[in-house]
C-alpha cells in the first residue's frame, strides 16, 4: 500500500492535464495540453468551448502521460481526478473518463479537491528533491486566477489536515492581473504578460493608497477571521481611474488592435506595443498586489505561529511574489517553499501527487460523485 503508481487527471479549466506520479514522491510524467490559444481571442476562459477541447484532448493526453511514464494502462494502481472547485462543465469530462477509466480497470478511483492538489505540488517536489518535512505548522497560499486562499496545513499521520484563514471577498490575485492585462490592451493569460513588462517600469512611478487594498483591516485582533481576507477590486478600479484621468485611452485601443493583428502575441509583442507610462503602471500594479500578499501572509504566519510558508498557484510563477517573499520571509526567519514554474500553474502530478494519502487511507471515492464547481478545502 505504500507504494502506488497515480495516474492523476485535472480538467477544472482551460489546462487538460493528466501525469503518473509514485507514492506522491516522483512524478513519472506530466502532461499540460493548455487551450490558451483557443480562449485567447476572447481575452479569457469561455467555458463552453473549455469543455469541448477537454473532450478532444483528454484521450490522447492520457495516452500519453502513461506512455511517458514508461507504463500500460492496467499496471497503474489507481485513478486520481480533480472534483472542484472549477467550470463544472469542464470538471465533468476529466470526472466522467475518470470513472470510465476506473471501471474498466478495476482500480479505485480518488477525487481530489484542486486547492489541495496546488498545495500537493510544492510537497511533491520537496520529497523529489530529497528535502526534509516542511517546518509544521505550515502556513499556506494558494493564489491562482480562481483563487487567494490562505490556510494551515498540518499533517496527521497519513492525513492533511486545512483551515482556511484568509480568503478573497472579490478578485482573485491571478485575476486581477487578467483583468489589468485586459484593460491595458495587453493579451490573457495577462499575469505572465505583466510579470515581464512590469520588469520595464518603475514600481514607484503610480502610488496605490492602501484604501485600494481594503482587505487590509489593521488595528483587529490578529485571531480575528477577516483579519486576514484580501481584495483587489478597488486596485482594479484604481488603475481603471488613473486610465481615464492620464488619458491612455486611445493608446491602448492603438495597442489592442495592432496586438490582435500579431496571431500568438508573446510578451515581447507587448513590450514593443508598451510606452513609458504603462510600463510604470504595470511595474506599480504589480508592486501594490505583492506587497498584499507578502505582508497579510508574513502577518498571518505571526499569528499562526507558522513555521515555514507553502506558496502556490498560477500567481506563485510570478518573478517580483517570489523574490519578495525570499527575501521577507527569510529576514523572518521563516523558509518558504514555491512550486516549480511548471507546477505552478495547472497540473495533474499535483492531483496524482495530493491523491497518495487517500490511496494510503483507502479514502475513495464512490461511483455517483460528480463535480462540484464551488468545492471548499478546510
Ligand atoms: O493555477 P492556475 O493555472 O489556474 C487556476 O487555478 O486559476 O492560475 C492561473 C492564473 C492566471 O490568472 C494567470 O494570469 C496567473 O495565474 N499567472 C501569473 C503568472 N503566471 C500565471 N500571475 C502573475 N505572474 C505570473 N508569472
Ligand atoms: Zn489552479
């Protein structure tokens, strides 16, 4: 029982993914078919068509994880499948091949909740690089462009165990970047577009009062559940504001179309379409929504008397989150573990990954469980 061959499968949104992973500790394969060109004329996910290219891609990515892996199908110990949160309708074919596939099989069949799968990455590639536990109690945030979650994670026996500490109440950090992207005449996924041109600006040329970032409730008790919500809505709206009051208007028109002329615009398209100015709101907006994270995380490990923070999703890619954090967190004291780039974003090592301890706990799922697009974690 303590070692299994998972073959895990994610499909929550526009990624279809699927991996083998061994005892949650080596991934065998990893492979991430993503639909970006498919939703990128739309300047964002369409669930409708995420679906129908989950459906097209789902059997030959498979195919080719286990492939990849050196493996056939029946030597696979068991089917691990993303449930939720995500687009039912794209959560729902990865589930429904799943348990196709389980059946025919006969291999026990693991739902995985995708927060935990996000938080599963970083643990998987410690125990691939031959590290040691975290540091427990760890303090960790997922933060995607569905997600800004923090929770403690603790281990329990063979069981993790979460609390939910802080959460957005609007955007998530991930997508406020698309959003950002979006307004600015920049392509989507927006976040790895302004990570780089926000490289090009000066972080201090646009000041971002802390009224925007109104997730910020000092002066509560640092037990205090809200203490540690986030928000990016108002600094969305802020930089919307400073749009119209500078008048970039019609150079972000200009921008918008001569970048839908360029099939598969790459961040350096975009930089060639940036002037001055929205380099230095890029660099600014990406500074503001950093500081929030690294401080409200930094603040809330204080309380939870963390020992090590876990930072993890899409947004974890970001250049500016990651050297921030090392550098806060270790002047804290306190080690921080990332996911690689590759694991940052949407995955399924992640979910074969988060699905071991189940697998060790005979934690399966029953044949009629479906998807559920709201899924909580702790
Ligand atoms: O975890 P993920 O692949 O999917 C969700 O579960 O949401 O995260 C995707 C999000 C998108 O909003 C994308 O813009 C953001 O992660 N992202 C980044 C970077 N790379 C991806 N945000 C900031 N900087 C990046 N380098
Ligand atoms: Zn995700």
């Amino acid at each position: 029982m303590d070692d299994a061959l998972i073959l895990g499968i994610e499909t929550s949104c526009d990624e279809t993914a699927a991996a083998v992973v061994r005892s949650g500790e080596q991934m065998l394969s990893s492979v991430v078919y993503s639909q970006i060109s498919t939703h990128q004329v739309y300047g964002g996910v369409v669930p409708e068509l995420a679906s129908r290219e989950h459906l097209r891609a789902i059997v030959p990515v498979v195919r080719k994880a286990v492939g990849d892996a050196g493996l056939s199908l029946p030597e696979v110990d068991a089917i691990a499948v993303t449930q939720g949160p995500g687009l039912a309708g794209a959560l729902l074919v990865g589930i429904t091949y799943a348990k196709a596939l389980a059946f025919a099989l006969e291999k026990p069949l693991i739902a995985v909740n995708h927060l935990e799968g996000h938080i599963h990455a970083v643990l998987l590639e410690e125990k691939q690089r031959g590290g040691e536990e975290l540091p427990a109690p760890v303090l960790a945030l997922v933060v995607s462009g569905g997600h800004t979650h923090l929770y403690t994670a603790e281990r329990k026996q063979s069981t993790w165990q979460y609390r939910n500490i802080g959460r957005t109440r609007d955007d998530a950090a991930g997508e406020a970047f698309d959003k950002v992207a979006k307004l600015l005449g920049f392509g989507y996924p927006g976040g790895p577009i302004l990570d780089e041109l926000a490289k090009h600006g000066d972080p201090r040329a646009v000041r971002f009062g802390s009224s925007q970032i109104k997730g910020d409730h000092r002066g509560r008790a640092p037990e205090d559940q809200t203490d540690f919500d986030f928000s990016f809505s108002g600094l969305k709206t802020a930089v919307l504001r400073h749009v119209q009051t500078h008048g970039l208007q019609d150079s972000i028109e200009q921008r918008r179309k001569a970048l839908m002329s360029v099939p598969h615009a790459k961040s350096e398209d975009c930089l060639a379409q940036a002037d001055k100015q929205t380099l230095d709101l890029v660099a600014s907006f990406q500074r503001a929504v950093v500081q929030d994270l690294v401080h409200k995380t930094l603040r809330a490990a204080e309380a939870m008397t963390a020992r090590s923070l876990l930072i993890t999703g899409g947004v974890a890619a970001n250049s500016e989150l990651r050297e921030t954090f090392q550098q806060e967190a270790t002047e804290a004291g306190l080690p921080v573990y990332f996911p690689s780039r590759a694991l940052a974003t949407d995955n399924a090592a992640m979910i074969a990954a988060a699905a071991f301890p189940k697998f060790v706990n005979g934690d399966f799922a029953v044949p009629e469980f479906s998807a559920e697009a709201s899924l909580a974690l702790g």
